[in-house]
C-alpha cells in the first residue's frame, strides 16, 4: 500500500496523541522520538508496531521497551488509541514538575488513552525517590489520581515509604 499524505499525518498524528497523554505539562510539548530496530504500519487496521530496543523520548520521559503496539479503534467508535508496551521488563522515567524521578517498570504495560487507565501487569514496581511499591498488578486512574495493587494471587503486595521524603513532599 502507498502511503499517501494524508495517511502519513494520520499516522504523525496518531503516534503524537499516544504519547502524550503519559506526559507531564511541560513534556508535552516537547517533540515525541522513536527509535527501534523495526517499525510497522497497518493502515487498515490503524496499528503501528515498534518491535527490538524500543527507546521513545518526550521531554524527560524515556521508555525502553521490547515492543510498543499504538492502536487507533474507528472513528465511529466512540473509542480512543490505546498503547501497549511489552519487555523484560519495561521500563519508564520521568522527571516531575516539582522536579522528583518517577521510575517505573512491568513486563506489560497498558495504556488507554479514553479512559485515561494505565496497568503495570507483571513484576510491576512503581518508585519515586526510595519510595516504591511492588505488586503482580498495579493500576492507575489518571482522571481520578486513584493506584490500586496487587499480587494477583501469585505475590504480596510490598511498599515501601521514607518518611523523610513523605514530609519534604508535603513541604512543597
């Protein structure tokens, strides 16, 4: 199939809203880089696939990923672009704007951009300074800032707090 200008914008425009919604305010304008060994392109289906050392930057994020698959449902469908990371773990990095790292890894990572629901699944740890949180599943409501975890049967759930970093957070 050629590609077509209007297709390629399509695609541009589609890689650009996936990513941004992982953003922080001042990363997201900031431009969006892919790097990987291999991309594809489904236009019928909408599905770009970025396949071995996946390495996406904006701003001060910076994910690392086996695969990353963007999927964009029919416009009629009321629905939005979803994205999928996958690794050994995946991992991701950004800076906030009160300038603490948020470190994040999980063999899978879901991301919907309508509902605005991010799940680790999979040897999941969410960590911010030495803070962190260990779980098989943790979940997050970006809408209603709300992170559920779990062990999925398979483990605990371990966090683990600093209270010195906990008082400098509610200092500033």
């Amino acid at each position: 199939m050629k590609l077509t200008n209007n297709k390629i914008i399509l695609l541009a425009a589609l890689i650009m809203t996936s990513f941004s919604a992982f953003a922080l305010k001042d990363d997201t304008n900031q431009p969006i880089n892919i790097v990987s060994d291999n991309q594809s392109l489904d236009m019928e289906k909408s599905v770009v696939t970025f396949t071995d050392n996946v390495s996406i930057t904006q701003g001060s994020i910076l994910i690392k990923a086996n695969k990353v698959v963007i999927t964009r449902p029919p416009e009629n469908s009321g629905k939005k672009e979803t994205v999928e990371a996958f690794g050994t773990p995946v991992i991701f990095h950004q800076q906030l704007d009160n300038g603490k790292p948020v470190d994040g890894k999980a063999n899978k990572v879901h991301y919907d951009l309508g509902t605005e629901f991010l799940t680790l699944t999979d040897n999941a740890e969410l960590k911010q300074l030495d803070s962190k949180i260990n779980g098989q599943l943790i979940t997050y409501d970006v809408k209603k800032q709300q992170l559920k975890a779990n062990g999925n049967g398979k483990s605990r759930v371990t966090t683990v707090l600093i209270p010195s970093q906990l008082q400098q957070a509610k200092g500033k």
